[in-house]
C-alpha cells in the first residue's frame, strides 16, 4: 500500500494544528490526545504501522516476561 499523498499530509496537518472550533478534532486535542502522533503516524504506511505495531507487541511482552522473572527470583 502507498502512503498518502503530501498534498493531503499538509491537509491533516492544517487540520491538528488549527482545528475547527467544535469539530471532532478540536474535542480530541481539548480531551489531551497528542495528534502529533497521529500525523506522524499517517506518514507511514499500512505495512510500516502494523510492523511498528508488531514490534511494540514484542517490547510489552519482553518487558512484561523479564518483570515476571525479576518478581520470581526475588520472591524465591
């Protein structure tokens, strides 16, 4: 798949920097969500999200397996 065109990218980014007052976009940077993130992530393509997606699976379950070795050994 293709990543989106710049000509839409500058659109996206009009959009998160100067929201129209009311819309959805304006409730998701008033409630906190960091759309920064979002535009970077648009940036990608579908195959490169799913595979950072993968990746930070794997982190998750990396650190979550060496807390529960940390807690076993301490406990032992």
């Amino acid at each position: 798949m293709e990543k989106l065109s710049e000509k839409r990218l500058e659109k996206i980014g009009k959009l998160i920097r100067n929201p129209r007052p009311g819309s959805k976009v304006a409730a998701a940077k008033e409630f906190g969500i960091d759309l920064t993130l979002l535009a970077r992530n648009l940036r990608l393509t579908p195959e490169e999200r799913i595979n950072e997606t993968l990746q930070a699976i794997e982190d998750v379950e990396f650190f979550s397996n060496e807390m529960r070795k940390s807690l076993k050994n301490k406990n032992d």
